[in-house]
C-alpha cells in the first residue's frame, strides 16, 4: 500500500498501489454473517460439485472487500468517500488462491476534487475481476 498523500494536488493520473489478499473461508463465514449470503455455491462443496465451477467460490461482494481499503487507506486515506463502482467478475476466485490488487488512478476531476481508479484483480497474471471506482475527496483535510 502506498503512504498517504498530504495535498489533493499531490495525485496524478497513473498513481497506484497493490497489495495481495488470500480470500479463505473463515473470511466467507464472516462474510455470510453480516451479508446474509447463504447460497450453497460459496459454502458447500458437495452443491458446488454439480455447478460447472466443480468447487465453491468466494462471492464477488467479498472479493470487492478490499475496495475499501484503496479508498480509506491508499487514495487518498481518510477522509474519503467512497462514491462506487462499476465490476466485472471475469473468472470464478476460489478460497485460498493468492491474489494481487492493483488500483491506479484514471483521471482526476480538479473542479469536483473526485478521483476515477481502475481497480484489477489478479490471479498470477490473469484478471479475476475489473472494476472503476469513484472516490470524492472534496474534504481532504489530513494534519
């Protein structure tokens, strides 16, 4: 993860940050426990054996998690605001796969003080999951 900046002005369009995350299941049950995602596919093994993905998956809500961190501890830190997100999952993610997390910013709205990322998620080398996210700093205030 990279430091926080002190200045709005201070990012720049090609700015990034990565980090790795290993999605396991003891992240799911947590999961499952404040979403309320229940669905066999992404507990059940002997469910999941029937689907054409063979085993359980992590959901994509799960996998996006880590979104958060990029806007509340990368771009810019607090106190952001995280405005959303367009996803697209490309492959199925299994528990336990390593995974990398690069954010780089897209463009950088001066008049709306609003920052556009685009976030990948990698496997190795192939991307599990794309997404743009949209974070507003219009009260970047850091001390």
């Amino acid at each position: 993860m990279i430091l926080l900046s002190s200045s709005f002005d201070d990012f720049a369009v090609g700015d990034v940050t990565v980090f790795e995350r290993n999605i396991t299941r003891e992240d799911f049950a947590v999961f499952s426990g404040l979403s309320g995602d229940t669905n066999p596919l992404h507990h059940d093994e002997d469910h999941a054996r029937n689907t054409r993905f063979k085993r359980t998956i992590v959901p994509l809500h799960l996998l996006l998690a880590p979104l958060s961190s990029v806007a509340g501890m990368a771009f810019p830190g607090e106190p952001s605001l995280y405005l959303g997100h367009e996803v697209r999952a490309a492959q199925p993610v299994h528990y336990g796969e390593a995974l990398r997390y690069s954010a780089r910013i897209e463009a950088v709205n001066l008049a709306q003080r609003v920052l556009t990322l685009r976030v990948l998620v990698l496997r190795g080398t192939e991307i599990v999951v794309e997404a743009i996210q949209g974070l507003d700093l219009r009260r970047f205030r850091h001390s």
